[in-house]
C-alpha cells in the first residue's frame, strides 16, 4: 500500500519547496518537487513538517510518567502525538529509589511497545540548591553502581539522566552513564564554569533545561550556563513557553549554538491539555494558574504545560528562526541526541512517516505516526 501526499510544501533541511512524498510501509519512498505524478492526498498547499521529538516530558492529559501508571502514560502521550510529537522520552522526578525502578520498569513496557523512545531519569541525582521542583529529601550522591541498578530496572530503555557535574562521585557517573550508552545531561546543578567544563570532559553532552535550576550568567563568575553554551559537544534543551525563559534570552543561547545544537523541549507535566487546577508531579503538590506550573509549597516553577506545536510555533513567531530552523530544533536534532537520526527527524526518503501537517497559521492540521495517521488532515 502506498499513499502520495500532494501540494504540500514540504520543510526539509534544505528549506522549504513545493512538492509531494510517497509513503510505503511506514516509510516515505521519495520527496519531489512540484506537482506529484500521479494520484495523491491533496493538502491544498499547507506545511508538512517531520513529527517532533520531545527529549524531556513528564507527562500530559492527567497522566504523569512518574507514577508508573501505564493507563494514564499512555493517555499522556496520546494527547503528546495529537500535537504532533511522534517521539518522546518519559522524564521521572526524583523519587526513592524503589519508586524510580518501579517507575522506570513499567515505563520499559511501552518503551517496548514503540510508544516511548526511552526513560529519563532527571533525578536524584541533583543539587539541593537548585531543586526546583524536585523533592529535596530524596537527593542523592551518584554512584557508577546506584544507577546500574536504575538501568537494569529500565530494561535497556534509559536513555538519557540528569547529574549535577559538582556532586561527589558525579564524574565517575558521567563515565559509566556513557559507558552504557546513556547520555549524561547537566542539570539541576550549582556547579561552577570549571565543574562544567569537567562534566563534558566526562562525557556529558545534553544541558538539562539551560537556564532553568543552575546559576545565572555572570561576567566574572560565567558558571554553567557558559560552559554548556560555549561546547561544541553539548545540545541544550530549552523550554520555548515564555514563562520559564525570557524570548531575549532563548535567543541569546539560540545564537550562539544554532539549530545543530539546540533541541527544544516541553519539560510537560500532567496538567498540559487539561485546565487550571491541582496536580501532582512524582511526589510533589503542583497548582497550575494561568497555564504556569507552580509547586503549592515554595512556588517554585513545576514543569511547563507547553506541547511541542507551541513551542515550535513560538520559535518562529517570536525567536524569529526560519521555518527549517524551527524544524531542526523541534525534530532532527533532539534526534540526533537520541541517536535516531537515521530513522526520523526530516523529511526525507528513507525515514520513517512521521509527519506534522500544519495549516498557515502553523496549527497542527494532522499528525502520522510510521504511516499512519494520528488525527487526519480535513
Ligand atoms: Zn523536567
């Protein structure tokens, strides 16, 4: 069975043109130009974009990853996809220990069943200084053999964890994160300039959140967030919501490392689709007001209620990137940290069909997933 998509305009690497794409079994055959050859779905000249890849997201329409509760995970990335995310990684909170292998263990279940492309874990790993939401009494100092036993929970479906690069025993971590083929991320960190450069010199490559829960940039004390910036082998994660960095400052990081290494992100919690009201994210009390997350006790920020349409809408409109930048930061680089590049993130032959049709004022039209279609194109 093969399905031509026709008069679209297609965001590709290379820009954007007028063209069409075949798909066959789940994957997209050939990408042309202008008119396509023969029959097709006419998409009467709307944007189509590759599915987005969300690397950090704790979850959505009343479902939170770190509950290991499979029934509402699933739901969560249900209304994730019908927003246009077709790959996503779950990100649990700081929990004990038995709660993240629990967590982690039901969670490799639809990691299995190609419903989530691995398991984060964001905690504990992290410093008590710069918490944020995360539940303070159950931070730990990392160990090579604590977090073996979290992956071993995981089923080979952990894909990414957060560690503050100053902690005691985080660069030995870092190292045996990597080791395993785990991306070490830095994050929830009080580290300074000097620390950083030590944790990416250990491996890290991925800046959890950049701005959000470490130091400001200083002139004199440049700290995290100079370090991340300022290394060719880090990918930052930024939160495109206007509440958990200001546009200057998005575009500040934005320019410095560019599309290649940028990878937008929702940091999600269990009230996006839903409406104001009282949440919970892992352990933790959260009231959202006004789409903002808020912990109930302390106030402070508690993951985002942002679904990946917004925030690669908001790169355009307000970042000013171009479309095929907002498509680079929205899929194929948060690929590339995943390693799935080659599979997905561009529209291009070869990859999987994971495809965003968009109308003109950039609003999800339909989203297919390996194929087939999520919601369908009116
Ligand atoms: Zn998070």
């Amino acid at each position: 069975m093969s399905l031509t998509l026709a008069d679209a305009r297609l965001v590709t690497p290379a820009g954007v043109h007028e063209g069409w794409l075949t798909i066959e079994d789940g994957r997209i055959t050939h990408v042309g130009h202008g008119s396509a050859p023969g029959p097709g779905l006419s998409l009467g000249g709307r944007h189509v974009v590759p599915g987005f890849v969300d690397i950090h997201n704790h979850g959505g329409a009343g479902g939170s990853f770190p509950t290991g509760d499979l029934g509402k995970a699933r739901d969560a990335v249900e209304l994730h996809r019908r927003h246009g995310t077709t790959t996503m990684v779950a990100s649990l909170v700081t929990d004990s220990i038995d709660g993240l292998r629990s967590a982690a263990s039901s969670l490799a279940e639809l990691c299995e069943e190609g419903l989530l492309a691995g398991i984060h874990f964001e905690g504990p790993y992290i410093a008590k200084a710069r918490c944020g939401a995360h539940d303070p009494t159950l931070l730990r100092e990392p160990t090579p053999g604590e977090l073996a036993e979290l992956l071993e929970a995981g089923r080979g479906h952990v894909r990414m964890v957060t560690i503050a690069a100053e902690l005691p025993g985080a660069l030995d971590t870092i190292r045996a994160a990597v080791a395993e083929g785990v991306i070490a991320a830095i994050g929830h960190s009080d580290a300074d300039y000097d620390q950083t450069i030590a944790g990416i010199e250990a491996g890290a490559s991925v800046a959890t959140h950049l701005y959000n829960a470490m130091p400001p940039l200083g002139h004199r004390a440049p700290g995290p967030i100079a370090a991340l910036l300022d290394d060719e082998r880090v990918t930052i994660e930024l939160i495109n919501d206007g509440v958990h960095v200001h546009p200057a400052m998005l575009r500040l990081a934005y320019e410095v490392t560019g599309p290649g290494r940028t990878a937008l992100i929702t940091d999600a919690m269990s009230a996006t689709g839903l409406g104001d009201g009282d949440y919970v994210l892992g352990p933790m009390r959260v009231r959202v007001e006004g789409g903002v997350a808020r912990l109930v006790e302390g106030g402070s920020i508690a993951g985002s209620t942002l679904t990946m349409d917004v925030a690669f809408r908001r790169s355009v409109r307000e970042v000013g990137m171009s479309l095929a930048d907002a498509v680079q930061v929205a899929s194929l680089t948060p690929a590339r940290v995943l390693g799935l590049a080659d599979r997905i993130g561009s529209i291009a032959a070869g990859k999987a069909a994971d495809l965003v049709v968009l109308s003109d004022s950039l609003e999800v039209d339909g989203v297919m997933k390996g194929g087939d279609w999520i919601t369908e194109p009116r």
